[in-house]
C-alpha cells in the first residue's frame, strides 16, 4: 500500500518545536549554569533541530552526505538527551560512549558502499542506534523512580521505552519490506509514512516529557528549600513544629525532647567572621544527627538552637543522648582562621509520658536549657518538676 506524504511539512514542524524547546532549556542553563542536564537537553534539542531542517531538505532529493548528516545530528540529539537524564538523575556523564553511535553511522554511512548505495541498509543501522540510545534514557528514568518519584516521571520514560520499541519494529519491516531508491523522493511505502509520523510526534512529545520532567524537580526544590534551614540542610522551625505535632499525634508512649544550644556563638561571629560561625552550626548540625537515632526528628529552631524529638525514649536514656550529643561536639576539633577553637554546647533535656503534649515537652525542654544557660552553659540539665517551664 501506497501513501503520498510530504515528509518536508513533519520534519519543518519538528524543527520549529524543538529549536523552542532549545532556546528554552538555554535560557535555564544561562540561569543556572551549574545545572549540566540544561545544557545537555539544549544541546540535544538544537543538535535535533539542525536535523529536522536539514531532513526538510533531503526529501527533495538533496546530495547524499545532507542526508547522512541530518540522520547523524538526529541520532547525536538522542545520544545527548540520554547523557542529559543521567545528569538530571545526578549519574556520572559518559559522553564518549554517546559520541560513539552518532560517530559510527556517520562514518560507516559516508564510506562503506553499501550504506551509500542502499537506503534500506542506512535506514536499518539509524533506526537500531536510535533505539539503542532512547532506550538508555528509558531505562534511566526508570532506574531512578525508586529514588525519585516525579509525577511526569512514568510518562516520559514509557514513552521513550515506546519509540525504542518502534524503531526496532520498524527496521524489521524495512528488512522484510526493503526502500526502493525512488521511495526518496515519490511515494511511500504505509509503514515509512507510519514512522516519520512517530519521529514527529517523538520530536514534540520528547522535549515536553523531559521539560515537565524539570518542571516536577523544580517544584519539589522549592518545596524542599521552603521547608529546610538553608544553612544546615534540617528541618527549618516552621516545618520542624508542624512535624513534631504530627509526630507526636501518631506516636503514643514515652518521649523525649533536647533543645541544643552551641554557646558562644556571637563570640566565634565576632573573631572569626560569620563564615566561622556557620561552619560551627553545620558541624554541630551533623555531629547531633549523627549521635540520634534514625527515627529522631531535628530540626534548626534559630540562631544557634537545635531541638530533636526522640519517641519510645526513656528519661536515662534521654539524658545519656543529651551528655552524648555534649561530648561529641566539645571533642570535635573546630580550625578558623588557622587555629584550634573549642566549641560546647548547652543541652535541656526533658522526658514525658503520654499524656504529656508535644508543646509541653517543648517548654520543658527550653526551661531546662535555660537552667543550663544561667548556670554557666557548657552542661546537661534535665527537667524536673522544680523547673517551671515557661520560657519556650
């Protein structure tokens, strides 16, 4: 069966779809240029496009090397896009082995006399590497969703997976239905016609994929940067309190609560620049979640102030935490400026039962602290009924 199609129209069409797409990804790159999956998927997008263009050309019978390097531009487009989801899944880059496919077909198809001479043979090898690289970008968009969970995340790479698929249903039927030489440029066979339609729909479905892709990251960076202390990486006040209630809610039994402080902090501010004193709160921040156990909640209140929540934890086993978390700090060796600076911190503990809320645990914990603070810092109290627990 026979079908007459403009190929020119579809390979304009996509053309125009991906250079949008490759302007846009650039624009991202020059905001972010330290984000290389923008750069990749720019380069993949505009390498496509180049062929797109030049593939508008050779469907009128243009000379053949404007046909192998439209074909090598596509295939180098996909090569670059599967680098770009490694770079966006945050894998190592292996662009070497991307250049290799594009490469080859280039070079076999330029010199070997029977890519020259038989178009079915050139279109077999384009189609099973163009298989070949959006199937690696569907399998590593699938080996990231354990990790990842993106809503798009499914669509792009079943639809990868999909034309993966498709090329390599199509080089089959061009091996049992062979192109004739004036297939070029009359009538095409159903399934020729069937497979530019499918490079087209790729060339607007792809770039859309990947973009939402980006889209879903962004979103989840915001929300992320928006719940978190952008100094330490933990859990920010707002986000700490509305987990702890809901922690607390859920939990039933014995709990505790440590409120840290690092002492001196304005002092270390003072003589070593504010550049010192974060590198003592991160370090601080890491030595506590190091010391708590894993189902711990921790969080940066303010300034200089850790608190953690600490479910099924006795009161012994609270105050040995807290004298934990003491030693490990005043024996971490902190180096500003050239020299040896000792570091304490001051930690409340206090300890309820059930019937003890989350908030209660908070102003008890700050009391103690408190208490810690007024009797020269450096020191673990834990809260006891003498203490009055109004200072949170």
């Amino acid at each position: 069966m026979m079908l007459s199609v403009n190929l020119s129209t579809l390979a304009l069409g996509a053309f125009a779809v991906l250079a949008v797409f490759a302007a846009l990804y650039t624009r991202h790159w020059r905001e972010e240029p330290n984000r290389n999956e923008f750069l990749l998927f720019a380069a993949a997008s505009g390498l496509a496009a180049l062929g797109a263009l030049l593939s508008a050309f050779s469907d009128s019978g243009y000379a053949l090397i404007t046909v192998v390097l439209a074909q090598t531009l596509i295939l180098s487009g996909a090569a670059l896009a599967w680098q770009g989801m490694r770079a966006f899944d945050h894998r190592a880059l292996d662009l070497k082995l991307a250049a290799v496919g594009p490469l080859a077909f280039f070079l076999l198809a330029a010199s070997a006399p029977l890519l020259q001479d038989d178009v079915t043979a050139r279109f077999l090898v384009a189609a099973v590497v163009g298989a070949i690289y959006t199937g690696l970008a569907a399998w590593e968009l699938k080996a990231s969703e354990v990790e990842e969970r993106l809503s798009n995340r499914p669509f792009a790479y079943l639809w990868f997976a999909a034309l993966s698929v498709a090329l390599l249903i199509a080089a089959l039927v061009a091996y049992v239905w062979p192109l004739n030489a004036s297939d070029v440029v009359g009538s095409r066979p159903l399934w020729l016609t069937v497979v530019a339609f499918a490079a087209f729909l790729h060339a607007v479905i792809a770039p859309l994929s990947i973009f939402l892709l980006v889209r879903d990251r962004l979103l989840v960076e915001h929300r992320w940067s928006a719940a978190t202390d952008n100094l330490t990486g933990l859990a920010n006040r707002f986000t700490f309190l509305d987990m702890l209630q809901t922690l607390s809610t859920k939990v039933r039994g014995e709990g505790a609560f440590l409120y840290v402080d690092v002492d001196h902090v304005k002092r270390i501010n003072d003589q070593y620049g504010h550049s010192g004193g974060d590198e003592v709160l991160k370090t601080c921040a890491e030595l506590i979640l190091r010391e708590l156990p894993e189902h711990a909640l921790l969080g940066r209140l303010a300034g200089a102030e850790f608190a953690a929540y600490v479910p099924f934890c006795k009161v012994e086993e609270a105050e040995k935490l807290g004298h934990v978390i003491h030693d490990s700090v005043e024996q971490q060796m902190f180096f500003l400026g050239g020299e040896l600076v000792p570091v304490t911190v001051s930690v409340g503990v206090a300890h309820g039962a059930m019937q003890v809320t989350a908030d209660e645990l908070l102003k008890r914990a700050d009391a103690a602290l408190h208490t810690a603070k007024v009797n020269g810092r450096n020191s673990v109290v834990v809260w006891d009924g003498g203490q009055r627990p109004s200072y949170a």
